[in-house]
C-alpha cells in the first residue's frame, strides 16, 4: 500500500510518498522560515499563502523521486490538525481535492501523532511498548505508548511548551526565528554555572512541565545586565538556559522510565533534534541502561514523511480509516488523547 502524506500544519509543506512494503519511497519539504524570520516568528496568514504555492510542485517532485504514477497511490493522509487553521485548510484541501480526481480515499491524521510514530521511520526502530517525551513548538508531553492509537498521557506542560521556551528566549537574546537551534548553537560557546536558571517542577513529584517561568527568568537577568551584553554574556545566559531545560526534561523522562518499568524511551518533536539534550539523554541511558530513539534529523521537525507513515499505520490497521467522502474539516485544536485506538 503506498500512502501520500501531506503536511502542512505551520511553517513548512511537507509531502512524501510511504510504501508499507518498500518504506518512505520519497520525501520533499519547503521551509518558510526565511519568510517569517523578518516578522521574528510564524505570520499564519503568510504561511496559508505560501503552502498553496508550494504544495503542487512539490507533489510533482515527491512522484518524480519514487518514479511512480499518481494512480499508483492507494490513499492520502493530510494534517487535520492540531495548527493554524488556514495552514491546515491549505492541506486538507489539497489532498482531498487530490483524492477526488483520482478516486483514491483520503485520511485525516493528527499532526502529534506523525511525531510520535516519527521514530519508527528510523533504520533501528523501537518496539512497543515505549514512553515517549514528544518536545514540539506547541506540546510539551510524555506518554507511554503500547501501540498505533494506544496512547496515555503522563504528563505535559501546564504553560508555555519546550520550544516555545526556546524560542522566546532566543528572542530575548536578539536571535533570529526558530530561537531553538540558535540558541543551542550559541549555549556551546557559554560556560556552563555562570547563569543558573531554575529548573521549573523538578521536584514536583508528577510529570508535569512548566517553562514560561524559566523564559522570565532569562528576561530578568538580561534586564539586569549594566553594561551592553556582549557575545560571550549571550553565549553564557543561553548556556544556562539550556542547562536548565535540558535539566528538567530528562528528570523527568527518568521518573517516567522508573515509574513505567519500561526500557525504551522515544523522542520526538522539533527539540529533539537539541544535541544537548541528546548529549545528557544519552549519558543518563547509558547509565540507567535503557534504550533511546531519535527521529532521523530530518524527520524531528515537521515533514510529510511522518504524516505518510502514521497514514499508513492507521490504515494497515483499520482500511476503514479512510474515506471516499471528500467534504473535510480541520481541528486547529485537537487534543490527542481524543484519537480513537481503532
Ligand atoms: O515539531 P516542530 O517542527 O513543530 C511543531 O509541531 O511545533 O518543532 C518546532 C520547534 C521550534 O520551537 C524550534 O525552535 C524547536 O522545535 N527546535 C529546536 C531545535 N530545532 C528545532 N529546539 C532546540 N534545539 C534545536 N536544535
Ligand atoms: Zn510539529
């Protein structure tokens, strides 16, 4: 069965067509951020716009890459949400109106769920069961994961998301948008210890985050800096930024580890692709002697693979999921505990 996977939820058009016999047959991606770098973050308007650009062409390369014909497609699965509603219309649309004039059935997936079941796309994947810290702009959560659709929330932010955190932060700091690498970038040339941040529910006793404190907190020392900040001041605060985050994203992945007796932990989601927090994910794993996965790089951010694969693994489980029904709606807000196991 070979699935077409549009994505199209933020700032970036992904399409990819995924074979359940072959794998990902192929995979293209536009990124907007140059677009929305000038505005110093994601213009939805601007974003709606541009994925209608985008989308076509980058169909024509997706079948171009895998040498196949569009008939040779067996369904589409699009984002329906969660996202910017005129982002995602852009999407559904498009892949609805695909479906249409080739009369191949379509499926709405959860964009959440694409970055859950990410690492699964990998050379090395893990198997059920596993827990799953899935760190993305807009989601901060930890789930423990039996299988497609089996999925139990742990815990997750009660304000502003990891990415968001590093985003704001980088802003402060006068970085250009998406703060997360650059920030990450930046924190290796700072020296560790002469910033401490507070680390926000370490010791909360649940799985539970909470990260808009720890962007005040970069905002109060960088207010109370006399002199103008110099590079190597940016490059400490941003040192002790991420030290903090990283700090309490992996205490809690090792509570939720103890806690499940599980082996496997899973990470997904555009902070993923952090090296700092993979450097002390993979110290404390080694140590604790569990297993982690990543998502390739390329696929922690969004991308139409991930759409195409969870696509895929709905269907193989439920051919029904799909339908030949092409009126659409799109859910901007989504909470993936009300995906249906079936
Ligand atoms: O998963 P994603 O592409 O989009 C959402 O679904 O939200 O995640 C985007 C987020 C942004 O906040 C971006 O700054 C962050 O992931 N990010 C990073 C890195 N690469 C992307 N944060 C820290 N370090 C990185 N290397
Ligand atoms: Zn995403």
């Amino acid at each position: 069965m070979i699935v077409l996977g549009v994505e199209s939820s933020c700032d970036e058009t992904g399409l990819a067509l995924y074979d359940t016999q072959r794998g990902l047959l192929a995979h293209a991606l536009h990124s907007q951020i140059a677009m929305h770098r000038e505005y110093g973050g994601v213009v939805p308007e601007l974003a709606s716009r541009d994925h209608v650009r985008r989308t076509l062409p980058l169909l024509n390369e997706v079948m171009q890459k895998a040498t196949i014909q569009k008939q040779d497609i067996d369904a589409i699965a699009y984002t329906q949400g969660p996202g910017l509603a005129g982002a995602l219309l852009v999407g559904a649309s498009f892949a609805c109106g695909l479906g249409m004039a080739l009369n191949k059935p379509v499926l709405g997936v959860h964009h959440l769920e694409g970055h859950l079941l990410s690492p699964l796309l990998a050379s090395q994947p893990p198997e059920f069961p596993f827990i799953a810290l899935l760190v993305s702009g807009g989601h901060t959560q930890l789930m423990r994961v039996d299988g497609i659709g089996a999925y139990q929330l742990l815990g997750e932010t009660l304000d502003d998301a990891a990415g968001e955190a590093f985003d704001k932060s980088a802003k402060l700091l006068g970085l250009p948008y998406p703060g997360g690498p650059e920030i990450s970038r930046l924190a290796e040339f700072g020296n560790p210890g002469d910033f401490t941040f507070p680390r926000p529910m370490l010791h909360s006793k649940d799985l539970n985050f909470s990260f808009s404190g720890l962007k005040t907190a970069v905002l109060t020392v960088i207010k109370n800096q006399t002199a103008n900040i110099c590079e190597q001041n940016k490059a400490d605060i941003a040192r002790g930024f991420v030290d903090a985050l990283v700090d309490v994203l992996v205490a809690k992945c090792l509570t939720a580890m103890k806690e499940s007796g599980l082996k496997r932990l899973v990470i997904a989601g555009g902070v993923g692709a952090n090296r700092q927090l993979r450097a002390a994910l993979n110290a404390v794993a080694a140590k604790r002697r569990f297993q982690v996965y990543y998502p390739e790089l390329e696929f922690c951010t969004d991308n139409g693979a991930m759409i195409a694969f969870a696509g895929a693994m709905r269907l193989k489980k439920n051919p029904a999921a799909a339908t030949r029904d092409y009126g659409f709606n799109v859910r901007p807000r989504w909470p993936l505990h009300e995906l249906s196991a079936a």
